[in-house]
C-alpha cells in the first residue's frame, strides 16, 4: 500500500489514503448526498477505499446515538434501513426480521421515558463471532460485525449470545431482495452498519436519514481517527456504551442516557 | 464362565416387528416434520427472534444428555469395578450410542441450512464451545464404538477396561461440554451460573439410567429374559441417588442466583409469577421429577415393586424434559437486560416475557429423534449380541 | 384383468415415461442457450469463464464479505447486471425462469445452486431502466458447448 511503515499516526496514513483516492467516484457519491439536513458528516469520514482493497484495521468504524435527539415515535431510521436492506416484514411481528429497532426507557422512580434506537452494537469482543461453530460470524478488520451467510447453518447460537437481541433469524423464504444486500431462509442477518455504502465512501442509511429528518440524532464515523466528528463528540461528551460491564467494547455508543 | 452371557433376540416375533414398524412411523413422521419446517422456514414452528432455540432443543439436549448417563452401567462395572453390572455393560453402550444420534439428528434437522451441514464438518471456529462440542460427540460415537467392540471381542476384553476409563472421562468432558452451550451466555441471566456443569451431569446420570432401566425392564419381559431381584434393587437405589444429586444441583443453582442481587428479577420469574414455567419448575420438575420418584423408589408403601420403579423412571423423564424446558426456554423467555432498573419496551418485546408455544412438527421433529434411538437400539440388539441371556440373581450376583 | 395386463400396462407406461423424460430432458439440455451478455465479452476469456467460474464466485465472495474489497470484475451483482435476459415481458427474467442465463448449462451439468436464494437475480430496478439488456442470439452455441465439456471434463 501507500503507506508503509514508515507513517505511524493515524492521521498521517488518511491523508495519504485520501489523495490516492482523490479521483474515486465513491468519494464524488458521497458528496452528493449532502442533501439539506445532512450535514452532520464532514468530508474526512465519506472516504471509501479504492478499488480492490481491503477494509483496514487502522479504521474502527462506530456510531454515537444522541438520546437528547431522538424523538418517541419517530421510526426513519428504521424505515430507511429495511428499505435500504430490504428486510420489510411479512406481517408476523415475533418472527420478521428487525434488523434495527426503536427501544422505549422509562425510569420507573421519575416516570421520565427516552427513546434510542438499538442495532447490532458492532462489539470489538463480539459474543456472536466467538460462539458461532463455523466462522460464519465474524468481525472485519474495520470493527464491523458481520454474518457470512455463505458459511452460516442457522443454528442460532449467536442469537442466544447477543446481550442486544440484535441478531434476527429469517424465518421465511424471500423473495424481492436488494442487489446490494442478499437474504435468504434459514440464515441470520443483522445490522451491517451498511457495509455496502460505507465501503464506497457513504453513509450507512439510518444515519442519513436521521440527518434527513434534521433530527442528526446519529453519528457515523471512524473511532481511530482522532479528527472525525465522532471522536471528537465523544471526546467532549460524556456517552456510554450499553451493558457496559459485559467488556463487549460495542463500537456503538450513546449519549444523554438518564441513568 | 465359559457359557455365552449374551445372546441375540429373535426379533421375528409378531410383537418385535410391531415395535419396529410403530416405531419406524415415529421416525418417519420426525422426518416430515423436518421436511415440512425446511420447506416453510421456522414461521410454521412456534420458535422467534426471541425464543430462537425451542422444543427440538429440549429434545436434542435432553437426549444427548441421557446418552453420556446412559454410559454409566458400563463405567460403573468396568472402572469401578462392580461386576454385577458387567452382564449389563453392553446395552448400556449402544443406549448411549442411539440416544446420542437420535439427538444430534434433531439437532441437525432444526438447523436452518441442514443442507450445509458439510460446512459444519468441515469448518471450525476453535472458539467456540459449539464447534467442541461437534468433536465431543463424534468422538463419543467413536470412543463407545470402539468399547463396545473391545467388550464383545473375546480376545481382547482385557483392553475394555482402559477403554471403559477412556469412555468415562469423556462422557463427563462432553456432559461439561453441553452443559457450557449454555453456561457460555454471559448475557443470558438465567444461565449465569457455576453450577451448570455439575448440574447437568448429575441430570445425564439420573436421565440416562432412568431410560435405561426401562429399556431393561422392557426388554426382559418382552423377551422372558429373567430379571432378578437384587438387580433392580440396585438399579433402584441408584436412580434414587442420582435423582437426589439434581435435586441437591438445582438448588444450589437457585440459592446461589437468590444470592446474587443482579439475578433476582430472573428467580422470581422462574420460581414465583414466570406462568407455565414456574408451573413446569414446580410441577414438573421438583414433583414429578425428583419428589414422586424419591417416593416410589423408597417409601416402603411400594416395597421394591416394579411399576413402582418403572413408573419412577418415566417421571424421571418427564420432570427431566420439564427441567429443560424451563432451562432452555423459560431462560429465553425472560427478557435481556439491557438497561437495569429500567422499564424498557419496542416492537421487538423487549422488556417483556416472550411467548412461545411450541408446535406440531416441532415435537414431531423431537419424537422422531426418541424413536430413532429407541430403533437403533432395537435393531441392535437384534444383531448383536448384546442383551444377557438371564439376569437371575444367581448369575449376576455368584457371591 | 389378470396380473399379467397389469403387469405389461404397467411396465409399458414406465418404459413411455422413461422414454419421453429422457428425450424432453434431452432436447432441453444437449443444446444449452446460454443468452451472451452485453458488451463483447465477458469480464474474463469465455472459456476461462466458462470453466472457472464457481472459484472466481468463491473467492470474490470471501473477499467482499470478509476482507471488504469492493469493485472486482467477479462480482455475482455484475454477472447478473451484465447477462440479464429479457422475458417476454421485455423485463429481465428471474431465477425462476428456466432462461436466466445462469440456468442454461447447469441442468446439464447436474448443477443446483442455492445463490438466488439470497442474492437477486435481477439487476437493480435503476440500472433495468438505464439501460435495458437485450437478449442476444446465440452464437455459436453448439461448438461453445462442447468446449465447455471438453474442459469440465478435464478439470476434474
């Protein structure tokens, strides 16, 4: 690659990554979407890899979800991301597929109630990936959890060792799916931080469109790099991760949870 | 002794052909169900994204379970040296072989993808208990089989022993084994606890002899095989120490959870309001399961009788199969935790029981595994010779 | 009726059956069709393809999903995008359809592939009404296909 051994920092190593791939078109996509409203994500994060390369681990992507921001009964980013995955139910609420979910909290002492959405939480030390007997769950160098439905036999133990219930099983042949994101009977399937989009440069669709109800209740971006926007929210803000005493590391984080 | 101690049966009696043809049916009917949750997905069974493992699952453990306490008649002649059980050691291996197949076929037909299978077999994650486990139970197919072959082959008996040594270690490990599937959730209240391990195997030893006894029983009388006296004492006192053993485990595993603040939403759940699982807890498990065949085996109302004994081994049963379901289900029922002390509520029932009714092809699908144990045991025993000739007192106890 | 009628009506049905499946199952198979892709030619030499196609899906598979990379020329979405076969709708024809192009030879072949379980096997509505494949006429099918079992055989 580009960058050797010889760049130590972080940074350092994005730059360099940035100019090689100046002329991407991803890059210019990723412009694009700047659509009114969202304008939470600054250039430096909507990068994509170059052709043919692989997701590195100098990256760790993550999200951070304002608590303060999200409103009781507002569902875009759920809406966005079965339309963007195609995972749309079939109508029976226990069995469909949520591959994200708004939670409602209330204090039983204050009566005081938030709502967040919750998703695979991308742990760094992700119960599933160690569980699962065949490999099929497994974590890319970037910190993003994946189901390899190509090696997944769909027994379910992953489900059984997620703290989040963020993993559903596909109870049902499907049919209609989005090019970008197969799906299939007899497999489980969660949340990807849309690792279609995020590889050539965007935005995972939740965190647009949240961007798009001018809400900006989430934030996607690299965790490693001390510049982005997320690493500096968190660096400023006090967040938490969910369960934190599990020692999980959830890429995820929240802000503004009453505890 | 130099006369044959076993022999095969017949197996052309009327009665056997019966038993094999009902029991067939079962398999076949198991293989259906099977077909039928394939063909459709999991929708047409009861199972969710909350109750994601359900009836098959208790089945599947339930016999696998049973497999390595099923081993024990055979442990307990060969390493600890009682030779009363020696006569016995033979079906006590090939129980454990069918009931261990009969489960993993459950296992294996509930999978989402069957089909991959192949990808089970052939690639592992090393970290996970699951993919152990797959070696754990191919290794005790093997291990047993080889055993059994030591025991049956005249020349080379005197090797049993160290394989009888070899087969007893490795029933614990795969009992532990089972028992981590789900000792391993941390995130699982219900499951987080110590004594899991020493529970199950105290629940594969009071399982598993409980069926074999009544394969025994059965298969004496269907055969006129005599079956003496101080034989089902023993068997009977016994089953009575292992049924104590759960009883003991079970309620260490709840002291020790009533002890530890983070769990006691979870024990009232279980012990107090959970519904049909506190019912199933009560009822099932600690009545039916440990305090009806403590009464059967031991008051001396029923004095030795064998429907008494008999009738204690299928409670053993039952209440084992109620143990798991509130183990295995009534553990996922009960909510994750995912923000403590709050209340928590979304589309996906968080913060609430989950509901679950477990559906036809899954209990077909779980009987079939039964059957095909109990087939492969009746076929055996018609091949081999694994069934001793008597079991009079006379030759099993010379003394 | 005696056994015997039974009997020959029986086994004359059979043979009947037999006979017509057979040559059905011929007449579909010993000519595959498969439809050329748009463009000249494929991301690769045809008979490269032709034989090393199940790899080239496998490891590009195992590259996207696990290692992220993005953009190779072995992609199941462009194979699909690229030999997209018009119905007699004028819409491209799904897996169903006995002339998706991935269909064509693998009946001969014996081969199942579980892939449009998941995957579409369509291209994405946006990329149909940009730009519509047609369907072009076979060439020189015959002589591809021995080709083809030529090098299967050969392969393994």
């Amino acid at each position: 690659m580009s960058c050797g051994n010889s760049c130590n920092s972080n940074t350092t190593s994005r730059r360099g990554f940035l100019t090689s791939m100046a002329a991407s078109a991803a890059g210019a996509t990723a412009g694009l979407t700047l659509a009114p409203g969202v304008t939470l994500f600054s250039p430096a994060q909507a990068r994509a890899r170059g052709k043919g390369e692989a997701a590195s681990s100098k990256v760790r992507w993550g999200m951070l979800v304002d608590a303060n921001k999200c409103d009781d009964g507002c569902t875009a980013c759920v809406d966005a991301c079965a339309d963007e995955n195609g995972w749309q139910g079939e109508g029976n609420p226990a069995t469909d597929a949520q591959w994200i979910r708004k939670v409602k909290v209330t204090d039983p002492g204050t009566g005081k109630s938030q709502s967040l959405p919750m998703m695979c939480q991308h742990c760094e030390e992700p119960p599933c990936v160690d569980v699962c007997p065949t490999g099929a769950s497994m974590k890319r160098a970037d910190g993003i959890v994946l189901v390899d439905k190509h090696s997944c036999i769909g027994c379910r133990y992953c489900m059984m060792a997620c703290p989040y219930q963020a993993r559903s099983f596909v109870h049902e042949p499907v049919s209609g799916q989005r090019t970008h994101a197969p799906r299939g009977k007899g497999t489980v399937e969660s949340c990807t931080f849309c690792v279609h989009r995020v590889d050539e440069g965007q935005q995972p669709a939740c965190v647009e469109a949240c961007g798009g109800t001018k809400r900006g209740a989430l934030t996607f971006g690299d965790l490693n790099d001390s510049e982005s926007e997320i690493s500096k929210k968190i660096a400023t803000y006090p967040t938490q991760a969910i369960r934190s005493d599990l020692g999980l590391k959830p890429g995820v984080r929240y802000l503004g949870l009453d505890t | 002794m130099s006369r044959e101690i076993h022999k095969r049966i017949e197996g052309r009696s009327p009665a056997f052909l019966a038993l094999i043809a009902g029991l067939g049916i079962l398999v076949l009917l198991g293989m259906g169900s099977a077909w039928t949750m394939e063909h459709n997905g999991h929708v047409i069974t009861g199972m969710s994204n909350r109750i994601v493992w359900g009836m098959p699952h208790v089945f599947a453990v339930f016999l696998i379970v049973a497999a390595s306490g099923a081993l024990n008649v055979a442990s307990i002649s060969s390493v600890f040296g009682r030779t009363a059980y020696k006569p016995l050691s033979r079906l006590s291996v090939v129980l454990a072989i069918a009931l261990l197949v009969g489960g993993l076929s459950v296992l294996v037909l509930d999978l989402g993808r069957p089909d991959r299978l192949i990808v089970a077999m052939t690639t592992y994650n090393f970290r996970s208990i699951f993919a152990w486990n797959i070696y754990l139970y191919v290794g005790f197919i093997a291990i047993a089989g080889v055993y059994l072959w030591l025991m049956m082959e005249r020349s080379l008996n005197r090797f049993s022993k160290p394989a009888g040594m070899v087969a007893f270690i490795w029933r614990l490990a795969l009992t532990t084994g089972t028992g981590s599937i789900f000792g391993f959730l941390v995130a699982r209240q219900a499951y987080d606890a110590a004594v899991m391990a020493p529970l199950f195997i105290a629940m594969s030893f009071a399982f598993g002899l409980a069926i074999f006894i009544l394969v025994i029983m059965f298969t004496s009388g269907g055969t006129g095989r005599e079956l003496g006296e101080a034989m089902v004492r023993r068997l009977k006192n016994l089953l009575g120490i292992f049924v104590g053993a759960v009883l003991y485990f079970t309620i260490v595993q709840h002291l020790t959870n009533i002890y530890a603040a983070e769990h006691h939403a979870v024990e009232r759940f279980i012990l107090l309001d959970g519904g049909i699982y506190t019912t199933l807890f009560w009822v099932g498990q600690i009545i039916i399961g440990g305090a009806l065949p403590l009464v059967l085996l031991f008051t001396p109302l029923f004095a030795d009788s064998r429907e008494a004994i008999a009738l204690a081994a299928l409670s053993v049963i039952a209440g084992g199969m109620a143990q798991l379901y509130v183990i295995i289900i009534g553990g996922q029922a009960f909510p994750l935790v995912l923000f403590p002390g709050k209340i928590v509520s979304s589309s996906f029932a968080d913060g609430s029981i989950a509901s679950y009714s477990p559906s036809l092809p899954e209990i077909g699908l779980g009987i079939g595994g039964v059957a095909l144990a109990l087939v492969i045991v009746a076929m055996a025993v018609k091949i081999l010779a694994l069934l001793p000739r008597t079991l009079a007192d006379a030759e099993t106890d010379p003394t | 009726m005696t056994l015997r009628t039974i009997i020959s009506v029986l086994v004359a049905t059979f043979v009947f059956v037999a006979i017509s499946s057979s040559a059905e199952a011929a007449g579909r198979v010993t000519i595959p069709e498969p439809a050329k892709g748009k463009g000249d030619q494929c991301v690769a030499d045809t008979s490269f393809m032709r034989k090393n196609h199940p790899s080239l899906l496998k490891h590009q598979r195992d590259d996207t999903l696990r290692k992220g990379i993005r953009g190779n020329e072995f992609s199941l979405k462009e194979c699909v995008a690229c030999h997209a076969v018009d119905g007699k709708d004028a819409k491209p024809v799904t897996y169903e359809n006995p002339e998706h192009f991935c269909r064509t030879c693998h009946a001969y072949v014996a081969v199942k592939l579980d892939c449009f379980e998941c995957h579409a096997s369509t291209p994405d509505k946006k990329r149909q009404a940009n730009e519509l494949p047609k369907k072009h006429p076979p060439t020189n099918v015959l002589s591809s296909w021995r080709d083809l079992s030529a090098q299967t055989c050969e392969g393994g």
